[in-house]
C-alpha cells in the first residue's frame, strides 16, 4: 500500500510548502490541506485500495448496463 507522510513546514500564498520523509521540500496546493492544519502538523496520503476497487466496480456495471446487447 502506498503511503506518504509529511510535515508542514510553512504557508506561502495558496501553497503549502511541505518537507517529506527523505527531507525533500514540496508545495501542495493549500485548497488540498484540511484548514485547520498548521506548521509542524504531520500529514499522510494513503491509497484507500477498499475504495479504489469500489468505484472500478461501480463504474464497470454502469459501463455494462450502458453496452449491453
């Protein structure tokens, strides 16, 4: 499973500015960061793989129902 973890180091204008496990710094658009999120808080983004394989279900009956013979 995939799964990343950050620190917020800081806030510039829309952006996040971020700092990863291997000390790499990145921006994240603020918009994607929960509001009440502050400097120093440790984020995590994980693929929900339960989810993922719910809306592929999902999206293949709708694809079957609408390709039927």
């Amino acid at each position: 499973m995939f799964n990343l973890k950050f620190v917020i180091d800081r806030f510039e204008g829309d952006y996040t500015v971020v700092e990863l496990d291997n000390k790499t710094i990145a921006e994240i658009p603020k918009i994607l960061i929960p509001k009440d999120a502050k400097e120093g808080d440790v984020l995590e983004i994980r693929v929900d793989v339960e989810e993922t394989e719910k809306r592929k279900n999902e999206i293949n009956n709708l694809m079957d129902d609408l390709f039927e013979d």
